[in-house]
C-alpha cells in the first residue's frame, strides 16, 4: 500500500478551492490542492461561468450601443453590420485558456498538486483515482457544483447543450430554446438574441428571475422585447427534420410546441458531492446534495469545512471568495468560540442581461413574510439627469429602509450599470447599523448615474 501524505492543509476543488490555499500559503503552512479538472484551474467561474460568459455579453451589448446610435443623432448603416460569431468565441477561448495557464502555473508552483478526482476513503483520508492518499490536519471541500438536467423525457437522446457546451460553439445557432428563465438562461439567451438568433426562453413562471417582484416585471417586459416567453414547464423534448422540439405543460393544462435548432438547458445548479464519498468522513448533505455547514462554515466534522456552490448558499463567485478566506481563517482557531460566522446580509449579486439588474439584502417579499416594519422607495433612471441624456432607459432603483430607523433591508436596482451602482448601498449595508445615513450624507457627482442612489435614499 502507498504511504499516506499529510499536510497541513488539504483543499478540494481548484476554483474558490484556491482561495483557502492561497491564504494557507500566506501563513506558511503546506498545501495540498485537489482538482479533477487540472486543464480548468480557476473553476467554473474563470472557465465556464463569470468571466467567459460576461465577455460574450460584451459582444452583445457592443451590437446593442451600435443599433441604438440613431436615437444620439448618429447614423450608421446597420445593413453593414456583421457579426464574427467565431472570432467572438475564439477571443473568448483565447483569454481563457490564458486565465486557465496563469493559474496553473500559480498552483504548480505555490503548493503540491494532485491532478485527479478524489474520494474520502477514511476519517479525513483521501484517495485519488490512481490510489494516491492524502490526509491532513484542516481540509476544504471546495467542489463546487454543476449543471442539474430537468427530467425531460427524451432529453438525453434529442441532444442539448450546458454552459459548458455553447462555450465551445464555432457557429451560430438561428433559433435557440433556453429551458429556465434565472441567471444563467437570460445572459445566456441575451448574448444570442442580440446577435440575432431567434431565441425562446422557458420558465414555469411568468416572471423571469429569482429578484424582487417589481424588478422581475420590469425585466420580463424588457426582455420579452428580444426574445419569446414560454410560461410552462418543458416536458418532452423530440428530434425534428430542421432541429429540435419541446412540449411545454402551462398552468392550464394546455400543451405548445416549440421547435429551434437547438436546446439550451440553464435550469439550476447541483452541487458535485455525490462521488467524494463523504459518509467515509462524517460529512452530512442535506437532500440536494449540498454539504451542510455552520454559521462557520464548519461541517460536521471539525476538522472539515466547505464552502462555496457545493454548499449551495450564494452560489456567486464573489460569495466564494468570502467564504473561503473565512473558512481558512475560522480553521486557524484554537479556541472555536472565537470563530467569525459568515453574514449573507450584505451580500450583492448581478445579472449580467439586458436590462442589468443589481441586489443586495432582501425583498420586499422577503420583508413581508419576516414581518419587517419598513418603508419602500423607488426611483426611475428617467427621473434623474444623466439618464436622461443616456436616453431614459426602462429601469429604476428601489431601496427598502426599516421604519423608526436608518437601517437599510435591501437595495434592487433594475437598469444600466445596475452592478456598478449598487456598491455604495454594499458598503453602508456592511457597516454594524447599515446606516442609510452614510449614503444620504455622501456627495454624488453631477450629473451621473450614482445620483440614481444618492437622489433614492435622499427621498426615503
Ligand atoms: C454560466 C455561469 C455564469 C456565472 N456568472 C457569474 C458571475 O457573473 N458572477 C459570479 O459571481 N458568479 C457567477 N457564476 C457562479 C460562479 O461561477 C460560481 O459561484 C463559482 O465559480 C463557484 O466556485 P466553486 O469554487 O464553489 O466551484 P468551482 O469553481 O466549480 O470549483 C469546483 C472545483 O472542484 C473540482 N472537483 C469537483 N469534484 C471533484 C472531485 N471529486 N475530486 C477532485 N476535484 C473535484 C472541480 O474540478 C473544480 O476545480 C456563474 C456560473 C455559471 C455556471
């Protein structure tokens, strides 16, 4: 039998899975760091998600400013637009493949590498694929997760692709089905239809997204000006002669057909636990598969923590970070009392669509059902000066405060630079108060979009 290597530290998962080993590293300790995926270092956010994804919707917003010049009194002839669908992607590649390399390079160099899948075989002892053992005295699972497949009938053999697979696409689809209105289906879908496929998104719901009600309705009715909206669940999924067809239940009961040349499935994340064998080491999931963890981000082991999508919390790379400086400093603890519990009050994300929408804190259904006291404001782009020169565009802000306080609940911002804008509303959420005071007393540059914020919280 091969002898067991220890370490003080032992991470599993090369994307926020660096994160632990990066600050490990800092502090001297060895380092082992655990990938099945050593071609895509950096995970899913720097290989098939955040950054690849956001450099396509470049592209889209890049036509989207060309198409709307007219209405600034400046002419181009659209009839000579082309779109290098391939060079698009192929400069995508290109910038990633070079992301992938840099962190490689990074890992090979800063601390031991094992380039397989792994598996506990034992209280915390692990196993490669080719019968390597690790142990140590503090381990991450940091595995992430990936996409989950709906139970469509006929899905598997009609043929569809992932976020992973239309990354590799050389050619345009012309027509594109996305099963699942959230995140991922509309940038996804955003990207296509503003190059000009035909695109169909397929959401149970008539709103798309997972946001605020208001800031769903208004991104539905925007969106739904570049694509079609299917409320129903898909069912069935056939080959046709030209593409491919699915059947959609709605509501009522009625069946549609919708047909496209090709199907993009973006109906959810599922966190990648089911092959680590984590009953070996005490490691509890709950019924997604995601590994459950305290405030701390400790499992049930104590020696164990997890962080990032496979613990299904977040699920924004950003939030990854976070949490894994925080699992690595909690795990440097003696005393655990003394350890730092992760706080999701002040935690932002985007969508990176069109209208972009921007959030942190919660919704004002989220409000209702905790039975907050507060008060609600919102505030059109069309109402402030430098939306009105960047055409007044559909969007707004909108800022929830508790009543008899300052203290901010949530901020929703549906409209340009939605991710930019939210930032100021992050810093006063994180500060102890969450003080709508410290946005209200900043001076905001005339005239800009910040005033949008500043011009919110002055009227709230
Ligand atoms: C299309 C898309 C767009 C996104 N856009 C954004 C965005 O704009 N902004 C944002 O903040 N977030 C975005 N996200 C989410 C973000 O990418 C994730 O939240 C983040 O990457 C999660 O990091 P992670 O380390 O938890 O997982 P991952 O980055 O997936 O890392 C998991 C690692 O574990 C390894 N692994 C898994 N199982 C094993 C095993 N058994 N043995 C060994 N290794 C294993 C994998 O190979 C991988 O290296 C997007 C996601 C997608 C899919």
């Amino acid at each position: 039998m091969t002898e067991t290597q220890h370490f003080e530290v032992v991470v599993i998962g090369g994307g926020s899975g660096l994160t632990a080993a990066y600050f490990a590293g800092q502090d001297n300790r060895s380092v082992a760091l655990i990938t099945d995926r050593p071609e895509a270092i950096g995970g899913t956010c720097v290989n098939f998600g955040c950054i690849p994804t956001k450099t396509l919707v470049q592209s889209a917003r890049a036509v989207d400013v060309i198409r709307s010049t007219a209405s600034f009194g400046v002419h181009v002839d659209l009839r000579t637009l082309r779109i290098d669908f391939a060079g698009i992607m192929n400069n995508m590649r290109a910038a990633r493949a070079d992301n992938a390399a840099g962190a490689r390079r990074w890992v090979e160099s800063a601390m031991t590498p094992f380039f397989s899948p792994v598996r506990f075989v034992g209280d915390k002892l692990l196993e490669t694929e080719d019968g390597r053992r690790i142990t140590g005295d503090k381990l991450f699972i940091a595995s992430g997760a990936r996409a989950a497949i709906p139970p469509i009938d006929g899905l598997a053999d009609t043929g569809y692709w992932t976020n992973e697979d239309v990354l590799e696409l050389i050619e345009q689809p012309a027509s594109l089905i996305v099963i699942g209105g959230g995140y991922i289906g509309v940038e996804l879908g955003y990207f296509f239809a503003a190059l000009g496929t035909e695109v169909t998104v397929i959401n149970p719901d008539d709103k798309l997204l997972a946001e605020d009600d208001d800031v769903r309705e208004l991104f539905t009715r925007e969106f739904g000006k570049r694509a079609r909206l299917v409320t129903g669940r898909a069912k069935r999924a056939t080959r046709t002669d030209a593409g491919k067809r699915v059947e959609v239940a709605d509501g009522a009961g009625h069946s549609h057909s919708i047909e496209a040349e090709q199907i993009l499935v973006a109906t959810g994340r599922q966190p990648n636990t089911q092959s680590l064998n984590l009953a070996a080491t005490g490691v509890q999931v709950d019924e997604r598969g995601a590994i459950q963890v305290d405030a701390h981000l400790r499992t049930d082991h104590a020696d164990i923590y997890a962080y990032g999508d496979v613990i299904g919390q977040g699920m924004f790379k950003h939030t990854s970070s976070a949490e894994g400086e925080l699992a690595y400093r909690n795990s440097q603890n003696d005393d655990h009392r003394a350890d730092r519990a992760m706080s999701y009050r002040a935690n932002p994300h985007a969508v990176f669509s069109d209208p972009e929408v921007a959030a942190v804190g919660l919704t004002e259904a989220e409000c209702d059902k905790q039975g907050q006291d507060y008060r609600v404001s919102t505030l059109h782009y069309a109402d402030i000066a430098k939306g009105k020169i960047v055409g007044a565009p559909a969007g707004f802000a909108k800022l929830l405060i508790e009543n008899d306080s300052e203290r901010i609940l949530g901020c929703h911002i549906v409209g340009p630079d939605a991710a930019l804008l939210i930032h100021e509303v992050v810093v006063a959420m994180n500060t102890t108060a969450a003080d709508a005071s410290l946005v209200r007393r900043a001076i905001h540059i005339h005239p800009s979009l910040s005033e949008l914020v500043g011009t919110l919280f002055d009227q709230t």
